[in-house]
C-alpha cells in the first residue's frame, strides 16, 4: 500500500496524535514509511506545511526538515513536471465536473482562469494528479489519497473538495484514523490517557 498525504491529515497528525503517543511508536512509523516511501510528501504539501500553523508539521516531523535524510530518501518528491495521464481531457474535467457550476458561473472567464491556473498548481491537485499517474501505469499496488477533507463544500471556494473529486476519477481515500487503523497491525499504539 502507498499512500500521498495531504497538508491537513499532517497538520491533524502532529496536533492530535503525536502528542499522546507515549513511546512514539507512531513518529517512529511514519518515519519508517516514509523511508521506504509508503508514505509519499509531495514538495507542494511540504511547502504548504512551512506556512500553516508557524511550521508545526515540521517541527514536529523534524526529520522533514533535514537535509541529509531528504536527500537520502529523496523527500519531497517533486512535482514541477508532473503530468496528468490525458492532460487536454484533464483540463476538460477541471473546467466542467470538478468546478463548481454556481461559483464559477459568477465568475468572469479571465478570473475563472486565474482560479483554475491556481487550482492546477495547489497541493490538491499535485496529489490528485499524482494517484491518477500511478494508477494509469497499470501496477498491483493499492494507492491511497489521505486527508481530512470532506465532500462537504463549505468554504466558497470553485472547486470541489478532494473526496469528491477522487470519486469521479476512482482513487482511493481515507482520513488519517483510517491510515492508522490501516497500520495498526505494524505496531502497538500506546496513546497517553487524559486525567
């Protein structure tokens, strides 16, 4: 199993779970499955964890930040010339399924193409771009798109929300209790009780 992490499963991961892993047997897998790249950081999702939450995630994730290890496991995968599968039909599905009609609609076409432009160029979409790239190379491995989304489009913002979009296009999706779950039978989580 593979799996690409979003900025805010990372952000969850650091805020709700690290801090009561008494033995930090969950740092210490993470850690391990990014090593041997089950777990996947995109260089757009690092970029974004530099910036949210005065850099928490890497702070926390320590081993996010040191250059010897990036280089040792070439950590963030980079994403500058990545490349959906059918790029035109791609732009066609951006445009007319994964947009959302009411919002775009009250757009002009130049600011339409802005939204899109930065659309093509968020964490969001590298990711999504990423899973549909390894699922099209026909391989056995199972991908998984982690994040703590839900289809729930509440934020005004033109474009569906990840869940919704790996829907259409049959990629997988879990919210990171699903990944631990997933990984529990790798190691014995021992979560600090609260008084």
């Amino acid at each position: 199993m593979r799996v690409v992490i979003d900025t805010n499963s990372l952000n969850a991961l650091v805020r709700y779970y690290l801090p009561f892993d008494v033995n930090n047997n969950l740092y210490e897998l993470v850690k391990k499955k990014i090593q041997i790249g089950d777990i996947i950081i995109l260089d757009a999702v690092l970029s974004e964890c530099e910036f949210q939450s005065n850099g928490l995630v890497l702070k926390k994730l320590d081993f996010l930040k040191n250059k010897d290890f990036k280089k040792q496991y070439k950590i963030p995968l980079k994403t500058n010339d990545l490349l959906p599968p059918a790029p035109a039909k791609f732009i066609r599905q951006v445009e007319n399924q994964f947009s959302i009609g009411v919002m775009k609609n009250k757009l002009e076409d130049f600011e339409f193409e802005l939204e899109k432009e930065r659309w093509l160029n968020s964490a969001d979409a590298k990711l999504i771009i990423y899973c549909l790239n390894h699922n099209h190379q026909g391989t056995f491995e199972e991908i998984f798109l982690v994040t703590e989304e839900t289809k729930a489009q509440n934020d005004l913002k033109v474009f569906k929300k990840i869940p919704s979009i790996c829907d259409m296009l049959n990629i997988n999706v879990l919210t990171l209790p699903e990944l631990i779950d997933k990984m529990n039978g790798e190691i014995n989580i021992d979560f600090r009780k609260l008084d």
